[in-house]
C-alpha cells in the first residue's frame, strides 16, 4: 500500500468516489463523516493526505484545519474541497492552514 489517507465529508457519495479512486491507487483510506470525527482521527493517526470538505455539520473543515494546525505534532498535508470555488474561499482555505484546495465536483484526474 501506498499510504493512509483521511477523507473529512459528510457527502456518502463524495466519500464512495474519492475512495474508490485513492483504493484503485492503492492506498488505504479511512473516512469522517464531520470536521469533529476528522479531528479525533487526526488526533491518533499520521496520514499521507487529508482530503476535506468546507461546509459540514458539527464542525466545518476549516475550524477543523485551524485546530489541528494550532497543536499538530508533525506537519500532514491537507486539501480542502469545496463547491464554492471563488478566488476568496480558496484563498480562505490557505489562510486556515489547508495546503492546496480541490473544486467540487472533484474528478478523477485531479486527483
């Protein structure tokens, strides 16, 4: 296996494509339905990537980026996603700490 990857949305489809694209790659992924279950697996686990939505119930991604940022023990690459995809929400996404943003509806070859 290539490596772990956290898939943060509270969409069952976006869930199912996402993992099954990163599973035909050959990575193991584990799935939050919310920011505050993504927080608690980050809080246990070292992954290859994080994959986030913006917009989700009890916690949004971005806080959920913003409080792992303030206390994480080694640096983990995370890439917000969003339907909004206005210069402004994207640049909000890097200001909350987030490495990269990923337009929804997110294909296969950006990916």
């Amino acid at each position: 296996m290539r490596g772990l990857i956290l898939v943060i949305d509270d969409t069952k489809s976006v869930r199912t494509l996402v993992g099954k694209a990163l599973d035909w790659w050959g990575f193991d992924i584990e799935y939050a339905t919310n920011g505050l279950q993504g927080l608690e697996a980050l809080k246990k686990q070292q992954y290859a990537l994080v994959i986030t939505d913006l917009q989700m119930p009890v916690l949004d991604g971005l806080e959920c980026v913003q409080r792992f940022r303030a206390w994480e023990w080694q640096r983990q690459i995370i890439l917000a996603t969003s339907a909004n995809c206005e210069a402004a929400d994207m640049d909000l996404c890097i200001d909350s700490g987030a490495d990269g943003f990923l337009p929804k509806p997110l294909s296969l070859s950006l990916l």
